[in-house]
C-alpha cells in the first residue's frame, strides 16, 4: 500500500500563494493601506508577522483578528459551518544538548497551524476596531462619471481588497480614505468598473464569462482591457477643460 505523502509547511505555504495568484491576488501591488493595522489574534492581540501577514490580508476580511480551531472552541464559540481556515507558519526551536562538547544546540523547524477570521465564528466576542478617520478629497469630475454610469453595478465600501464578483454583479472596495491618493483611489475604482462592463447584462464580453484561469490569454486580454479603460477614464477626466 503506498505512504500517503504528507505536505511539508513550506510546500502548504507555497500552494498557497500560488492559488491566490491564480485568484488574480497580487497584495504587494495595492495603492491602499488597511486601517485596521495588522492582523492579529484575536484572543492575545499578538499581531501575525512574516509571510502571515501577506497570506492573512490577502483573504480580504474587513476583520484583522484570527484564531485556531482550539482557541475558539475553548472561549465557548464555534466556526460556522462549511468555513475553511488559514494556514500559518511559525518557527519551533528545540534545544539539544551536543554530547562532546556539552553546549547547547538550537534546532529551528518550520511547523503551520489553521487559523479562521473573526467573520467566520459564532459564540466570540470581537472588540471593536477604532479607526481614525483620513482625509479624502474626491476627484470631482471622476465622481460624476461613476455617477452617472448607466445600469451600474453596486458599489460596497469597507472591503480589504478591490474586486469584481461577476456571480452577483458587485464591486467590492476598500474606503477611499485608505488609498495613497484619490488618483489612485480612482485608477482602482475604473479597473474594478471596466470589468463589470463586461458582464452579461452589458456588452457580454466574453474575456469576462468564459471560463479561464490566472495566466491564461484570455485572462489577460480581460485585464488588458480593464487597466486601458480605467487610465482612459482617469486621464480623460483629470484633462477635461
């Protein structure tokens, strides 16, 4: 009978990042900042670091507290059902004696554990999450646009991240007080919008319904073709006399 093979934390960590960049999730490319800080743990406050960062932000939860199974089972809550966790990584040391010499010797070993949002659990307290305000001054000539684009998608503040959801025909963004400019705010929002032209309620584009995956032509011609339509709205309205 064949050994079952078992993942090591560097090939679980590894297939992670791949699938999300098959996602299109590339979050060391966002001109937004998150201002709910780092994520942390939601039972000691202890903030993740590392590629814990990347992977844990990278879900998009409004959310930055996580925690294991174990601990949320012990404060008496629950994860609801059908929710799938996180992977993180941490370094065990072990420390040997060395028999010769009789020193010490440190041993680190990579080791991953499941950790779930504070969205998906029942039965926890979260505390609230105090954000300071930022200002924002929206482009006026770009906010009409948006405005006043016919049968147009809705619109949801408040996200980690920027994306298009065909399936329900909603565009999901951070708060435009997180970004680093409102030009940016806007390059951001006109991407998003480009692809939900595409949908097929609007021009059916089929770079957007067919069925294709992160690296494909078709996938990109889709973010060609979205990227060119937000810089030809952004510039059209930033040069409009």
């Amino acid at each position: 009978m064949p050994t079952a093979q078992i993942d090591t934390p560097y090939q679980v960590i590894t297939d992670r990042i791949l699938a999300l960049l098959e996602q299109g999730t590339v979050p060391w490319r966002q001109p937004w900042d998150s201002t709910t800080g780092l994520p942390r743990n939601l039972f000691s406050q202890r903030p993740y670091r590392g590629i814990n960062v990347w992977l844990l932000t990278a879900m998009g939860y409004a959310s930055p507290f996580w925690a294991t199974f174990s601990q949320v089972k012990t404060a008496g809550g629950s994860v609801r059902k059908g929710e799938r966790g996180v992977p993180v990584v941490f370094w065990k040391v072990y420390t040997k004696e060395d028999q010769e010499t009789g020193k010490e010797e440190k041993r680190f070993v990579l080791k991953y554990f499941t950790v779930f949002n504070a969205a998906q659990l029942e039965g926890v307290a979260v505390p609230e999450i105090l954000v300071t305000p930022h200002r924002f001054t929206p482009i006026e000539r770009c906010t009409q646009l948006v405005d006043t684009m016919p049968h147009r998608p809705v619109i949801i503040a408040g996200h980690q991240r920027a994306f298009y959801t065909p399936a329900t025909d909603t565009l999901h963004m951070p708060m435009p007080a997180c970004f680093h400019s409102p030009e940016a705010y806007f390059a951001t929002l006109f991407h998003e919008l480009n692809h939900a032209v595409g949908h097929p309620s609007r021009l059916n584009r089929t770079t957007l319904t067919d069925l294709c995956l992160f690296g494909d032509p078709t996938y990109a011609k889709e973010e060609l073709v979205a990227e060119m339509g937000a810089a030809c709205a952004l510039y059209s309205q930033r040069d409009r006399k």
